[in-house]
C-alpha cells in the first residue's frame, strides 16, 4: 500500500467516525484529501475498494500489535495479552466498532461482508485453538466447545464495543479488560 493510499485510508476512517459507513463516499474522501474525486479512483476502484483495504489494515495492524501470543502461558496471562491490546485499539481507532457493528457495511456488499468475516473468522480460530489445547492440558473445562469458547469472547467484546460507542467514548474500553476476563474464565476454567 502506497503512503498516499495509507493517507486516504486515514481520511476514510475520520470520515466514517463522523459520518458512519453510509457518509462514507468517494466524494466525501476526495473532499477531504482536497483533491478530486476522479483522482481518488487512481487509488481505489470504488468505496467497496476502499473499505476492504481499510479491513486489511486493520487485520494487518491488530497482527503486529498483537503477535502470536505464547500458547504455552495459562489462560488468565495468554487471554489478558490477547484481549486488553485489541480493547485499547478498538478505543484509540473509533472506526473500527462503527465499521464491524454497522448493518449497511455487510448487509448490501458480499465482497466487504466476506473480508469481514475472514477477519472475525480468524480471531475465533485463533482463540479456539489456544482452548482446544487448554482442554486437553486440563486447564479449561473439558466440556467446553472451543469454537462457542471464542464466540463467546469475542461476542463480550462485541458487547462491550457497542455500549463504547453509545456511551460516545465515556465507557473506557481498557478499563473493562479484567471484568470480562474474569467473567470469561470463571465459565472456561477446570
């Protein structure tokens, strides 16, 4: 991605946080760039274009900030590390809820529905996989479904996002890591 495509994204973000994913056009970007709309077409083929390389961002940023987290640490340490990195960036980058949470983003537009599902797809994997192997080590219940384990999870952060983002930003993400913690684990642990 070029530094300019990485500025527009930037734009497209703001905008989306003022205006939701349905203010966000072309023409609102390119307005904002301060350049004009055909030019922004050079960099993105369309809307669609666009917010699909804003998810890729956002896969790309979230694997970087959180790299592969030691699946040999026991749940409370490995969860703490998975979950409180990715509740600071959902509060820092206040796109991304409005982006995941918006009906219109996935509902009219298979292409954007299926790079957002590949995303939330492989945090449930990641985190199912680290309670597949838990189970078999003895340190979750033995009856938990990994696979409803990390729905569940990242259905508290869901939660969590949306009250976030009724609460214009007064509910700190960051200081609501070990609640859910504790109430995650408290369901999972032998």
């Amino acid at each position: 991605m070029t530094k300019r495509q990485e500025e527009i994204l930037d734009n497209a973000m703001k905008l989306m946080v003022n205006e939701g994913i349905t203010g966000l056009t072309m023409k609102k970007v390119a307005d904002r760039m301060k350049f004009s709309e055909p030019a922004l077409y050079r960099h993105f083929l369309g809307k669609q274009d666009m917010v699909v390389a804003l998810i890729s961002r956002i896969r790309r940023r979230y694997e970087e900030m959180i790299p592969e987290v030691d699946s040999t640490l026991p749940p409370r340490e490995y969860f703490r590390e998975l979950l409180c990195p990715l509740l600071s960036y959902l509060e820092q980058v206040k796109g991304i809820p409005i982006l995941f949470l918006s009906e219109s983003t996935f509902n009219r537009d298979d292409v954007v529905r299926q790079a957002l599902f590949d995303l939330y797809s492989g945090m449930v994997k990641r985190i199912s996989n680290y309670l597949e192997d838990a189970a078999e080590k003895g340190l979750i219940r033995k009856d938990v479904d990994p696979e409803a384990g990390a729905v569940m999870l990242v259905g508290m952060v869901q939660s969590l996002t949306i009250r976030f983002l009724l609460s214009a930003g007064e509910l700190k993400l960051t200081e609501k890591c070990d609640d859910i913690l504790n109430i995650f684990l408290g369901g999972i642990l032998a």
